[in-house]
C-alpha cells in the first residue's frame, strides 16, 4: 500500500467522510424507519420510493463531507487535527484542549490507518460482487431454452405487463426457484422443479413476478445497491436499508403480479408452495423468494393490515434517537466530540422518551376494548396444548405489553374480541396479536382449531392455522382423506394438497386407472402438474406404458398429451418410452415439426423416385 495516498489530501477526505458516516447514516436509517412505521403497509411503492432515497441521501452526504473536507496539498505542513476544516482551538479556563478536540486529534492521526482498512474491504467485496456476477452468467451460458408452452405464457404475460423487451426462458437445474438475470438481455431461469411442482396457473403467476422485476429494471438497480454495499460495507444501516430495498422490492412485484393474475389468493398459495421448493440463490440474481415469504403471504391475502417492519415504538425510539445525534453531531462537529457525562443524560433522555407505561389502555382510539393482563405465575392450557414452564418466558412477557396502533387498527378490521385472544392464547401461548388477526382473517376460529386436532392434526403453530384455513380444510376434508388410505398429520401435507385441488373422489379416480397414490406428496404432486384420470387413461390408449406415477407427474409437467403421442405415432415413432417422450417435451419438440419433418422425409422419397 502506498503510504503516500494514505496521509495524501484526498485521503484525508475520504477517511473524514467515513467517519462522518457514522452519525449520518444512523440519523438517515432512524428517519427511514420512522417514516416506514407510520406508513400503510400497502403503500409498497412509496415504501420502496423511500428506502432507496435513504441509500441514495447516504451515498451523497458521504460524497458531499468528502468534498468538503478536502483541502489540496500546500508547502506549509498540515497537522493532522487539522485535516478536518480548520477550528480555531479552543481553550479552557486552563488553557488546555477540549475532550472534542482531543478526539479530533487522536481521529486524525488514525486516519491513514482507517483508510487502508477501507480501502481492503472493498477490494474483497469488490471481489464477492465480482464472483457472483460471474456465477450468474455462467447460470445462463449452461441453461437451455425453456418448452415452448412455458416461452408462450411468459410473453402473454410480458405484454400484460407492458415488456417491451425479449425476454429468453431458460430451463436450469442449478437453481430451485424462477429467477432474473441480466439487464440489456434479460434471462428468467426457470427450474424443472418448478414446472413440476407448480399448477400452470401457479407457474404463470410466479413468471408474472419475474416480468415485474423486468417491467422495473430491478436488475440494474439491485446492481447499483450491490456497489453501495460493496463501498459502504462496514455500516450496518446501510446494510439494514438495503434489505428494506429488497423487501419493499419484492412486495412491488407481488402488486403488479397480482394486478395481472387477478387472484390474490392463490397467488399467496403459490408463494407458499415456491417456499417448499426454494433454496439459496445468487444475489445479483432476481429471484420470487426474497424478502420474508411468510410476510408477503400474509401481505398479499390482506391478513395483516400493514407490511411488518419496525414497530410504531421502535419507530419512535429510533426517530428520537437520531434526533439527538443530529443534535450532538451539530455541536461536535467542529471536535468531532462531546463530555461523555453530557452523552450519557442524553442517551437517558431518549430511553425516557421511548418507553411509556406498559399498562397504558389506548382501546378507545381503534373502538374495541383491549384487555390488560395483570402479572400471571402461572397460565391455563388446554389438554392438547404444548406445556408451559412457570416462569414466564420473552413471549409472555411480550403479551403484557400494550398492542401498538397497528395491531389494534388489525384487530378492529377483523372484529377480534378480548375472549377471542384469550382463547387463542390458550391454544397457542406466546401467540402475537398479529398472527391472531391473521388467524381471523382467513376463519381460523377456536372451534376450527380445536375440531382439527380432535381429527388428529398436529397444529402447533399459528401459522398451520393460518394456511389451513385459507385453503380451505375442513374436518370433513380431513377424514375423507384418510378414508382412501392416505395417512396425514402434518399440517404442511394437508394444506398442499388442498391448495392444489386433491379429492378423495380424485384419488379413487387415478388409482382406478392404475396409478399408485399412496401418500400425501404423490396425490399432492400430480394435481399439481394437472393429472385427472381422463389424462391417464388417453395416454394409454396412445399406447404409452405407464408404470410409476412420477413418469405421468413427469409427462405432464413437460407438456406431453395425448394428441402429441398420437401425432407421434402417424410420422412413424412408435411404443416409445416414458424417458423418450421426456426428452422430446424437454426439448420443446412440437406435433406440428414432427410432421413437418415426416412430410420433408416424404418429398425426399418422391424425389429420389423419380
């Protein structure tokens, strides 16, 4: 490292600014959160409008204290407290210096050091963004292009959502979920096991999130936060924006999906079954599983009134603690320092502020009465609820907190009563108030949870609730199933299965025609992909040998019909197998080239005929 560059002016200025940073970031991420906190969790677009201007105001203070501070090299040495614009010193009744600018002196003196330290840190980020950018085209060079039927949904939809660009769909078997890459020439990876475990409605509406990350050109600006965070990587509220970017980034998409698919419902089950098929991905790589997926569910069903961040009292406390940075930062500039006794009142201050009574009834600003706990030793549980230890733990104490404006404006839109949160509590302790209005929203009641446990049904969470009910089981539905011989008691099995359509009637009808269903993931993997026992017994009568039921799950998947055998068997291939009929529908091979190609073998005899 060149020691010169690093006591040099421009060195100087930079180490001025990342420390000046410090105290400006955290001032801009308080503000952010604030703002965030008071604003409707629907407002996804100004959430996002927002956020990024927060990493933006962040990028442009650092930029404008390093102009400032820069002073070009003169003859005359330059002391290092001095690098900072020039304060005249000030002195005490003793004629010594400040504790500020004690500080400043000892701060300028660690500048170099500082710098050096910067300057490796982005030069190994700079080599992770690097990695990554390369891993992502090498993602591309190595995928194929995607069936034809899959190409034909995603330029419907691309028009829909006004895409005025070429988007390729490639098939990839090293990622696990739909995602983008590349800005000029964009690329949708779609994996195999999302055309296998996803309904073709599911699958459009996820490639109708993928095309809003296109629509956005979130590529190029998920590109452009990348370097931010490859040049501010010591910060953690840079770090913490970036991920409000993201969130508020995916919930944009999630709008424009839905805008497009018409359904939020079902757009919500396909989120929760791309959450069953999701796996760690690149990050330069646009992708439908950022973000929190359980959040978005909930945001996108209306279960929850708002996107869950910061609380209206985290909010608070951190607003008023960037506000008393502001102010120590406003006097301490010139020093860069303050008493430390003066530091601590002010510290005490915001504690005071930040933190009211527990008890403190707020019911009559939402209309419904909330009830206030007194202090409990022990809690009453019912028989098949989990137990509960006697000294109370973070989730209780959590309940004996009063709710935010949030959670009451929550519990109001969906008439939860005082007896409907003591009863939910004694189903599920340490439940939040949130989830219980969730619960409400979709008709998750006591009774449902209570009849589906009697059935069996190992309900533990909330959230099992949560998604069972918006499904659509019922007891009912739970016995029937298990009249055909399927053994259920996981609540993830029997919610897949509902989301999807599987029937007893179903499952009867495919094992008539020989098909062995005999869990939950088999019948759930075929109403996935569009089985019906119609399907089954026409592929038959093409003459294809069905013997597992992944090779049916796995011919529809890839498009194969029956009509598409059959087009087959007149150009001449016939008694074909199940693994050559595979590689045809994953080539994207249509009836009408095959016959193209049957009626060129034709002209070609004729010709040589003659």
């Amino acid at each position: 490292m060149n020691l010169a560059f690093t006591t040099g002016p421009l060195a100087q200025a930079i180490g001025w600014a990342l420390l000046h940073l410090v105290w400006q970031g955290a001032l801009v991420a308080g503000l952010l959160a604030a703002a965030l906190a008071l604003l409707p969790g629907r407002s996804a677009n100004l959430r996002y409008a927002l956020s990024c201007a927060a990493l933006i105001l962040i990028v442009a203070l650092g930029g404008a204290t390093a102009a400032r501070s820069y002073a070009p090299a003169s003859p005359a040495p330059v002391s290092g407290e001095h690098a900072f614009p020039p304060i005249a010193p000030l002195k005490t009744s003793l004629g010594t210096l400040t504790p500020g600018q004690e500080f400043a002196r000892a701060a300028g003196r660690m500048l170099p050091a500082l710098v050096t330290l910067w300057i490796l840190g982005v030069a190994l980020f700079s080599l992770r963004l690097l990695r990554e950018w390369l891993g992502a085209r090498r993602l591309v060079a190595r995928s194929v292009p995607a069936p034809g039927v899959f190409q034909d949904a995603a330029d419907r939809l691309g028009r829909a959502l006004g895409v005025r660009r070429l988007v390729r769909l490639l098939e990839s078997g090293a990622v696990t979920v739909p995602s983008v890459i590349g800005f000029v020439r964009p690329a949708i990876l779609l994996p195999a096991s999302a055309m296998t475990g996803l309904t073709p409605a599911q699958l459009e509406m996820i490639l109708a999130h993928e095309l809003a990350h296109i629509r956005r050109h979130d590529f190029l600006v998920n590109l452009l936060q990348a370097v931010v965070e490859t040049l501010l990587f010591y910060h953690p509220a840079v770090w913490w924006i970036s991920r409000r970017v993201r969130a508020e980034r995916e919930n944009c998409c999630d709008d424009l999906a839905v805008a497009v698919c018409g359904n939020p419902l079902q757009y919500a089950q396909a989120l929760t079954r791309l959450e069953e098929l999701r796996a760690e991905g690149l990050s330069l790589a646009m992708s439908a599983d950022g973000g929190s997926l359980l959040e978005r569910v909930r945001r996108i069903a209306g279960a929850a009134g708002r996107t869950r961040g910061p609380g209206l009292r985290g909010a608070a406390a951190l607003s008023a603690l960037a506000f008393v940075v502001l102010a120590l930062a406003s006097i301490a500039l010139p020093a860069l320092g303050r008493r430390p006794a003066e530091a601590r009142h002010a510290v005490k201050a915001v504690h005071a502020i930040a933190a009211p009574a527990p008890h403190e009834v707020i019911s009559a600003i939402a209309g419904v009465p909330v009830p206030v706990e007194p202090k409990r030793t022990t809690v009453t549980l019912v028989a098949d609820a989990p137990e509960a230890d006697d000294a109370p733990d973070d989730e209780e104490v959590a309940q004996d907190r009063k709710p935010t404006l949030d959670e009451l404006i929550a519990l109001r839109v969906h008439n939860v009563t005082p007896k409907r949160i003591e009863e939910m509590r004694r189903l599920f302790p340490g439940v939040s108030l949130d989830q219980i209005a969730s619960m409400s929203a979709v008709g998750a009641t006591p009774e449902f949870i209570r009849e589906l446990r009697r059935e069996g049904l190992e309900i533990r969470r909330p959230d099992d609730a949560t998604g069972l009910a918006a499904v659509g089981v019922t007891p009912e539905f739970l016995r029937e199933i298990r009249a055909v011989g399927i053994p259920v008691r996981d609540p993830s099995d029997v919610q897949g299965m509902a989301a999807v359509g599987v029937s007893a009637r179903l499952i009867r009808e495919l094992r008539a025609t020989g098909i062995a269903v005999e869990t939950a993931s088999q019948a759930q993997g075929l109403a996935a992909v569009g089985v019906t026992p119609d399907y089954v017994r026409r592929l038959r009568r093409a003459g294809v040998r069905l013997e597992e039921t992944s090779e049916v799950q796995s011919l529809r998947a890839l498009g194969i019909t029956p009509e598409f055998v059959e087009r087959l068997a007149r150009a001449g291939y016939t008694n074909l197998s199940v693994e050559q009929l595979s590689r045809l529908g994953a080539s994207g091979m249509t009836g009408d080239f095959i016959e193209e190609m049957a009626k060129y073998r034709t002209r070609s005899r004729e010709r040589k005929a003659s």
